[in-house]
C-alpha cells in the first residue's frame, strides 16, 4: 500500500511543479520582514486552499500565521508541515525561507492526492516572524503558547543550504537589548559634566571579546549598536546595542548571558550612566533530534535524488527548537546550488531565487511528501519516534 500511495502522492507534486516554482519565486520577489508576511501568507493560503485545505488565515491571533487542515479524514495522528516565508532586512530571502515555504505547501498538495489512503492528516503551520531581528520575533514560540500544536504528533521542516544534512546541531539563543543612559554635554567644552551612554557600551564590547577565550568556542556574543548618538559634538546620553548569545545548552546560555548582564553593570559603574535590559525576540532552544525521524528523511531525500552529508560545522538557532521540546521534530537541511554559499548573504539570496533551486525543492517537497506517507501509512513510525522523544 505505500508503495502504491507514494506513487499518487509523487505524481500530483510533478503535476503541480510549475505552480510550486512560481509560488517560492513569488515570494521570493516579494520580500517581507517578521510579522508583515502579508502576501507571502495570503499566496501560500490560496494554494493550499486551492488543493483542498481548509485554511484559517489569521490564526492564533497573529495576522500572519495560519493554519491548513485537510477536511473529512482521520484528525489523528496529525503531522505538521511547518512554513517559514520571513525575510531579511536589506537582503530580503538570505535565508531561503521562499523555498521552506513552498517545500511544505509542495508536500502538501502531493499528499492532498492521497488524503483519504492515510491512516491520519497532514496539517500545515504558517510560521512568522524565525528570522531574530524584528521584535518579538519567533512565531513557533507564540504558536506553542497559544496551543497550535496540541494535536500535532510530529513536526516537519526542510531548511536549504549548501548541503544536505538531515539532522543538524542548532544552539539555544537569548536576544538580548542592552541599553545605557547618561548625560548630555558638550563634548568640547563641558565634557566632564556629561557621562557618555556611549562609552558604556563600548566598555561592553571590549569586555565581551576579552571573555572570548573564557567562552570556549561553543558560546558566542554577538551584536551590533544600534543607537550610539546623534551628534559628535555631544556626548550621548543614551546608547543600545542588540547581542545575541549562543549556546549548544541551557546552562551554557545562562552562564553567557549572566556574563554579559555583568559586564553591562561593570561599564555603567566605570562610566557613571545606569544600565537596563530588555529581551527584545524569544528565547530558542537547541534543537532536541529524533533518530526516527532522522532516518526516514535520509532515506527520502536519497530517493529523490538528494544525498545527505555528516553534520558538521557551525550550529544556528531557530525557533524549530522550541517545538522539538514538545514533540518528535525534524529541522533537516536540503542543498540549493552547485557551490558552498553561506546563508545571511546576497549571495544566498541570488541562490534561493535562481533556477538552480528549482530542482532541489521539488526533490525536497517530494522527500518531505514521502516521509509523511510512511508515518501515516505505517503507524509504527510514529510511534516509535514518540518513543525516541521521550528519552532525555
């Protein structure tokens, strides 16, 4: 019977290809930041619909997100097919989120074909705001507190990049707003009447790359100010710079970001200004893997022509982390281009619009579309990646 409902399920994504290329190139063209995604959720709402979804656009109380549920089958098991489609300011799509978003709704309408053979449902999750920079950002994050994933037994998303990978390491995050307060002064003439916010904080970045060696090279600071004065002739009496601290572990975070919170007080002191703190986006947590999962994934993607590399490298972080705490998840990698490119660049941009992505998303919605047919099929799956979910 797999067999059989794979088949139908590959043969309704080739049908539709020429619609699934145009929706990420659509969004691709249309850039959007963290929470104003509203062509991007609108385009990718009316495909689904298209296919047969029911869909709830707004959903959870965010204009962006939504929710598609295929009507008049099985309510459970329920796997969820996760869309990403923010962008990045200046960059727009360096971070190929056009091409999440259609490799899910991809999966989807190949699995619509099938719905009524599955021994459960597919639903698809419209998630804002996982790029960090906006504020509040990390849609996932509001979307567990709301209750979305309450009748969701499994989660699923494909990232691209420069390489397959299907079961990548990320790093818990803290954003984390710092922002000092003095007093204005002439810089010339009375300067010693004034305390500089700025000086402050750059007493702050120069403490954080002296710790660098204490750190180890799992934790990073990272940051940029981005409000250091208005005038050079006056000293700043307010000063913000924005970091974010990484960690492959909750403790690692905590120790980091107690650290830096240290470092903030020690430069108010020397400084004479006063220091306050601010979370500006929600914490991630690192990625929990599941083996199960994992390794029904690989053998997809290597059927449909994508070959999975060891993990290896850098980790990031994503809001994908703070739903595999809850549930068997899956946030795997899936190679665009003929060449390494790092995501956050131009360059990654130019790649997730180019023809050479159109291949490796259709084989991605396909491996994707696969995956869910052998959990939905075979129960046993689900199970037992419930089963490796549970182990700490």
């Amino acid at each position: 019977m797999r067999e059989r409902v794979a088949v139908r399920a590959l043969q309704a994504i080739r049908r539709a290809r020429t619609a699934i290329i145009a929706l990420s190139e659509r969004i691709h063209g249309a850039p959007e930041l963290g929470y104003e995604e509203v062509k991007a959720s609108a385009w990718l709402a009316e495909a689904l619909n298209e296919h047969g979804y029911a869909v709830e656009l707004p959903y959870a109380g965010m204009p962006t997100a939504f929710r598609a549920a295929f009507p008049g089958v099985p309510e459970r098991p329920a796997i969820g097919l996760l869309a990403e489609y923010d962008a990045l300011p200046d960059i727009g799509h360096g971070c190929g989120h056009n091409l999440i978003a259609a490799v899910s709704v991809g999966a989807a309408v190949g699995l619509a074909a099938v719905a009524r053979q599955l021994d459960g449902r597919v639903i698809v999750l419209g998630t804002p705001a996982e790029e960090g920079g906006v504020e509040g950002a990390g849609g996932k994050v509001v979307l567990l507190e709301r209750g979305a994933f309450s009748d969701v037994d499994a989660a699923l998303l494909l990232h691209p990049s420069s390489r397959t990978v299907v079961a990548a390491p990320s790093s818990s995050r803290e954003a984390l707003e710092i922002c000092f307060r003095g007093r204005a002064a002439h810089a010339s003439l009375a300067a010693e009447a004034g305390a500089s916010a700025l000086e402050a904080l750059i007493l702050t970045f120069n403490g954080v790359n002296a710790l660098r060696l204490q750190f180890g090279p799992s934790v990073h600071i990272h940051g940029i100010i981005t409000q250091g004065g208005t005038h050079p002739g006056t000293i700043p009496h307010r000063a913000v710079a924005r970091f974010y601290v990484r960690s492959p572990d909750a403790v690692g975070l905590e120790y980091a970001g107690t650290r830096l919170r240290e470092l903030a007080r020690a430069a108010a002191g020397a400084t004479g200004t006063n220091v306050q703190f601010r979370q500006f986006s929600h914490t991630y947590h690192a990625m929990r893997p599941n083996p199960v999962l994992a390794r029904l994934m690989e053998a997809n993607l290597q059927c449909c022509g994508l070959k999975p590399e060891p993990a290896g490298g850098g980790a990031g972080s994503t809001d994908m982390g703070n739903v595999s705490r809850m549930l068997p998840s899956l946030h795997a990698y899936f190679a665009v281009g003929d060449r390494q490119v790092a995501t956050h660049t131009s360059e990654f941009t130019a790649v997730a619009g180019s023809p050479a992505a159109r291949r490796s998303l259709i084989n991605a919605a396909r491996a994707v579309a696969l995956t869910c047919v052998d959990l939905l099929v075979h129960p046993g799956h689900l199970e037992r990646a419930r089963l490796a979910h549970r182990v700490p």
